[in-house]
C-alpha cells in the first residue's frame, strides 16, 4: 500500500499535556517543540473513567467505551463471587485496531467496527509493543509484545521470532517499581535502560518488518510519575534532575522515531503521540472502604482477606480507584441490597462522597458519575453501579484494609482523567474536546 | 564416564564444597523428587550418613502421602529433621482460600524458613532446584547469596566459570546452595530410576492421572498420564513439550501480575 498511508502512534503512559507544554517552554524537550512548529499540535485529552491505564488504554486500542469493550480495571470480582480475578486481553470483547485492520476480528464486533466495516482494507499489518493489557499476545496480523501486567515475555509476545529478537537484545517487560523507596537511583536506572530497550526495539521492527500501523508505548514515565512526581516541577527536589533528565531522553526518542517515520513515508505519513491519562502531585490518597465502613455501608470479616472479607448486611463496597459496587441480591454471595432499593442506598452513597471533606476543609470528590451517564454496550451490566472521581490531589483509592479515610503514602504522583494528551497534525478533523476513545476513528480514517 | 555418573559427580563435588566452605548447613527437603534426589546425593557424598539437619517446610497443606513418606524415611535414613511451620499463621487460619496465593506462600513458607534460619544460624542452603523448571531459575548460581530480606540480586551475581565458587558475604547473608541445578527433569527421572530412589506413589497415574510437580495440595493440579511406573514417566517426558509446573502456571501469573499491582498502590 501507500506509504503514505502509515500511521505511527508513540504512546507515553501517564504523560500530562500541561507538563509536555512546560517542558517544552523550557527547552527540556526541543524535539517536540520542533515537531509542533512543523506543523502540529499539542492537545489535552480526556482519558477513560475510570482513569486507570488497562481501561484506558483498552478504549484507545479499540476506540469503544468500557461498556462495550469490557475493561473497568485492573481487577474484577469472578461473577456470583468475592473473589478477585485479573482481565487481560483475553477479557476484551471488542476488536482493536489491528484486528479490525488486519482481519482478525474473528467473532468480536463493536459500533466502531461496524461503522468502518467494508471501508478499511483487512489485510494491514501491526506493530504494537509494549502496549498495557495485551497479554497474552494475540495472534494478529504483525507483531506484537504486551506492555502491564506481562507475566511472561515468551506468552505476551507474537510471533515466537520476535520473542527471540527481544531476549537477544535483553529487553525488559517493565522495570522493577519496588525499587523507587529504596533505591531510587537504580530505580532512575532502570527507567533510563527500558527507554533504551524500548527506542531499540521500536527502531528494530520500523525498519525490518512491513507494517501499516505501528504504536509503540513507553511505560515508564508512568512510573516515575507514581513515585516522584512531586519532583517534577519543584527544581529543589533532589531527583528533579533526574525526572527531567528522563523526559530529555524521552525527547530525543520522539524526535528519533518522527524523522525515522517521516523519512519513511515522504514526510506523508499519520504521526501521533498520546497518553492513556495525566497525573498530577498526590495531597492525600482516600480510602473509601473505610468511609463506608464508619458511615455503616461495609462490614468486614478481617478473619479473611481482599473483598472476601466482605460481610453480611454490607450495602456498598469500592474497587480501585473509584469503583463502587452496590451489594446486591443475586448479583453476590452476600448480597444485601433489594433492586427496589438500590436507587435509594446510590443516592445516599453520592451524598455522603460530595460531602466528604478532608481534615482542612477541602472537597474531595469532584463528580460521582453514575453508570449510565459513562457506559453504554454488551458489557455495560458489568459496570461498577457508580464511579467517583476525586479533585486533583484526592487519590481515591479501594484498599480494604486501612484504619483511616485519609492517609498518605510512598506514592507523589496520581492519574488524572482530563490531563492526558495528544499530538497530532495540526487541522485534523478531531472533536473541539478530545477523547481517548476518538483516536482509533481518527487512525482508521487513515485507512481508508 | 556415562552422562548420569558425570552429573552426580558434580552435584556430590558441590555438595561436599559447600559442607567443608560453610560446616554450619542445612538442606531443604519438600519430599518432592528432586529434593528427594538431593537427599540421596548428599548420603552418597558423605557415605550413607546426612551430616546436617533436613528441613521440612510444613504450610499444613502438603499431600497426606507427602507426610507418611515424609516421616517413614526420616527414621529410615536417620535424619535429623526439622519441621518449620509458622505456628501463628496456621493458627490464624492463614490458607490458599484466604487472601491471595502469594499471602499463603510468604507466611507459610518463606517466613516460617527465615525462622529457623534466624534461629539456627544456617550460613549455606542446600536447595534441589533446576536450571530447567522455570525461566527464572535460569539465571540461578550454583552458590547464591541471599540478604536478610531473602532477596536475590539476580543482575549482581559472580560468574561462577570453571567450579570457581564465591562463597563470602556480608554478615546478614546466607548463601544458597544448588547441587543439581545442572540435572533437567528427564535427568533426574534417569537417575531415580538407575538408583532405585524411593518417591511417594504422587509422581505414578491412577486412572489417568498423575503429578508431575508436587507442592501443597491446594495450589497442585495433576496432568492427565497413563505413566504408573518411571519407565514409563521418562517415555512420556521424552515424548511430551508442555511444561513441567504447568499445573502451576495460572498461580504463577495471577501472583505476579498482584505484585505488579500492589507496587504501584493498586489493591
């Protein structure tokens, strides 16, 4: 095909517009700037509510809401249970956007496939590394190797001869997060040699394998977002020099790969970079099982562990970050809330959560969506029955374990639904206010 | 020399290297083969006897064939066993069914171990793992060091080229001590076999089934085999490509993609 017709896709997990647009000001990152003056532009993007990176990058792969692809987190409770399972790529119900490029779709179907059906070719080819929640790998038309949680390189890459180019070259899955407390200059390290890893890999793959799509995701800015992003703006910080020294070489890899992908298609390719949400500096992580707990919602049976210390007579309980599930009858084990009277128990829980003020006076919870207002689709009656989403600074958190409502923690950094962001062609037919789920229209008209 | 000779010469020569460099040792023995082959190699190594204590981990879920076995060769063989068990967790209902898998394995095994390390002083290890059971073992040392945390610096370690083992460390450390790291299972199923080592009856099918990999009851699947003596389990593995801790593999991935999560304030 044309190569014109590519598209490239530079994903950087976690990575906010606001902070791009600073470091940018300040000459940390004169790559981008370049890019843009060329003729693109910076925009701040919504993520996926919840704001966590295997749902929201499961929108961006798939360009659906949770409620048809499936995915509201990073864990779920096995159905008619307490117990706690783990979706991965084998959970999603619909196609991404190398299946529905590439003919592999199989028996998946989504509004989007159906709107771009017959109008794109099927026969396109991926590469897609290092992107969360696809393990384990599936068999598409390409190359692939899964980003967060990949358990197992051998299994979350496809196929087998791009697992043996990765272990030749030493790559690494992610790097070792335990490390930022206690090590955090190996923990800077590390960061710095996945980078590496990753430009390898990334350059590797452009240059010997035919491809149509290529997105490539760098997890790491994630990380060290978690744990130092307090360090980002603050130049007394001790590691703010490492942080930002970090972005510099995450710098000089868009620049890398843009020239490598423009040289390629004759400066005619679809070049993007994007982030599954923003971040921004933690004041207080927010424990609501314990709110529900003291206001009499939660019973817990400490004699077990996670949510199967879940009670009798437990109205309401809360999943990570901003979950909150309503006990019903014949929806769980224990279930405690008639039908009839789960409007009234999710009206008291949205009072209680908008009144919720910290020790200083401060709201903290910015909207309690409810599930119809965010999700609509097949999957949409395993939605958690509200979401709510904390002001900036408020880290809501389903921990079940915690003796407070407000604690703190090693974490500076947490996720933020409205700071994600996307660079793309300036005069791009987008919507006036960016979604994460509008980008894979926008790559599939590509195709067209 | 034949194959097998060649690979209980070193696994006795390091076994032996690790009593004279270390004196104050013990061997962790799960009752499973390939411990169970370390035991027989360290009574041929020192002549029919085991000069140091055998340590059993006992999470209380083992197979009831795993304790008979257990206890019947404990007399038999004259071997000064300890049983570590962390009383407290056992007590507390600690189990696969409550919390997750890893909670189990980290209070029932790894803390009960560094109990009774802390309370012998054991300043060298004898484990029976193999290079080939799991790709992470692979980076495994025939002497490994372990700090008080239990943690394995596995992008520091020494070289270990021509049997030149590092066998100093810091104070707190322990060093662990792998002996048949270079046998694969097929190797120790030959062995087993040219020795006539006795193992629980787990390992052989009973109406199509059989365990390849034993640990606790709970958390062990059998494989489907029609293999009921080891001639026909070596047949088998010599025929066969899935993996050996596969009845295991879910754990594995569910208990590391919690630790992922749990590093990054999620759960």
């Amino acid at each position: 095909m044309d190569p014109s017709n590519k598209v490239f896709v530079l994903g950087i997990d976690g990575a906010p517009q606001t902070l791009l647009s600073e470091y940018m000001a300040e000459g940390v990152m004169p790559n981008l700037k370049k890019i843009l003056s060329g003729g693109y532009s910076l925009h701040q993007m919504d993520a996926s509510i919840p704001d966590v990176s295997s749902t929201s990058w499961t929108s961006f792969m798939t360009g659906v809401n949770p409620g048809e692809h499936g995915i509201y987190g990073f864990m779920e409770l096995a159905p008619n249970t307490y117990r706690m399972t783990f979706p991965n790529y084998a959970s999603i119900k619909a196609p991404a956007l190398w299946d529905m490029i590439g003919g592999t779709s199989g028996a998946k179907s989504s509004t989007l496939a159906e709107k771009f059906k017959g109008r794109v070719p099927n026969d396109l080819r991926s590469i897609v590394l290092n992107m969360p929640e696809t393990f384990p790998a599936p068999r598409l038309n390409g190359v692939l190797t899964a980003g967060f949680v990949c358990p197992d390189l051998k299994k979350g890459t496809y196929p087998d001869s791009a697992y043996e180019y990765l272990r030749s070259i030493n790559y690494i899955m992610d790097i070792e997060a335990s490390n930022a407390s206690d090590k955090p200059d190996a923990f800077f390290d590390e960061a710095l040699f996945a980078l590496n890893k990753r430009a390898e890999a990334f350059t590797h793959f452009m240059d010997k394998e035919r491809w149509d799509l290529f997105i490539g995701v760098v997890t790491e800015t994630d990380r060290l977002h978690h744990f130092f992003f307090d360090a980002a703006r603050d130049k007394a910080h001790k590691y703010h020099e490492r942080f930002v020294f970090f972005y510099s070489r995450m710098d000089d890899m868009i620049g890398r790969v843009f020239e490598r992908f423009m040289d390629a298609t004759g400066g005619q390719g679809l070049f993007m970079t994007m982030s599954d949400h923003g971040f921004a500096p933690i004041r207080k992580e927010v424990y609501l099982n314990r709110l529900f707990v003291e206001k009499g919602l939660l019973t817990l049976d400490p004699a077990r562990e996670y949510f199967e210390q879940i009670g009798q007579g437990s109205k309401a309980f809360v999943m990570d970050p901003g979950r909150i599930y309503i006990n019903l009858e014949g929806r769980y084990p224990g279930g405690a809330v008639a039908a009839s009277e789960k409007n009234a128990v999710a009206n008291e829980i949205k009072t209680l959560l908008l009144d919720l003020k910290d020790s200083d006076g401060n709201a903290v919870i910015k909207r309690v969506f409810e599930a119809a207002e965010l999700y609509s689709g097949p999957e949409a009656g395993r939605a958690p029955d509200l979401v709510a989403v904390g002001n900036d600074g408020f880290d809501i958190k389903g921990n079940i374990k915690k003796p407070e409502v407000f604690g703190t923690s090693h974490f500076r950094g947490m996720h933020t639904r409205h700071d994600a962001h996307c660079v793309l062609p300036s005069g791009a037919a987008i919507p006036e206010r960016l979604h994460i789920e509008n980008l894979a229209g926008i790559i599939l008209e590509r195709f067209i | 020399m034949d194959h097998l000779t060649a690979l209980e010469n070193k696994s006795i020569f390091i076994i032996r290297e690790a009593y004279y460099r270390f004196r104050n040792i013990a061997m962790l023995w799960s009752v499973g083969k390939d411990s169970t082959t370390l035991l027989w190699l360290v009574r041929k190594a020192f002549f029919g006897e085991v000069p140091f204590p055998v340590i059993h981990i006992d999470t209380t879920y083992k197979f009831p064939e795993m304790y008979r076995f257990r206890d019947e060769y404990a007399k038999k063989w004259g071997l000064n066993l300890i049983v570590g068990r962390n009383e407290g967790q056992v007590e507390a209902g600690m189990g696969p069914g409550k919390g997750t898998k890893l909670d189990c394995c980290n209070e029932l095994k790894t803390n009960a171990l560094k109990r009774i390390i802390e309370k012998n002083g054991f300043k060298g290890l004898l484990l029976g793992i193999r290079r080939d059971e799991h790709g992470i073992r692979a980076k495994e040392r025939v002497f490994s060091p372990r700090d008080e945390n239990f943690k394995w610096d596995y992008e520091d370690q020494p070289a270990e080229l021509w049997d030149q083992y590092k066998s100093t460390a810091a104070e707190d450390n322990h060093f662990r001590v792998h002996p048949i790291l270079h046998m694969t299972e097929l190797d120790i199923w030959k062995y087993i076999k040219r020795e006539n080592i006795p193992l629980t009856e787990l390992y052989l099918s009973k109406s199509g089934k059989r365990y390849r990999s034993i640990g606790c009851a709970p958390c062990c699947s059998p494989i489907d085999s029609n293999a009921s003596n080891v001639d026909e389990i070596i047949a088998e593995l010599e025929s066969s490509h899935t993996s050996e801790r596969a009845g295991r593999a879910q754990d594995k991935e569910d208990a590391y993609t919690m630790q992922k999560l749990r590093s990054l304030g999620y759960m």
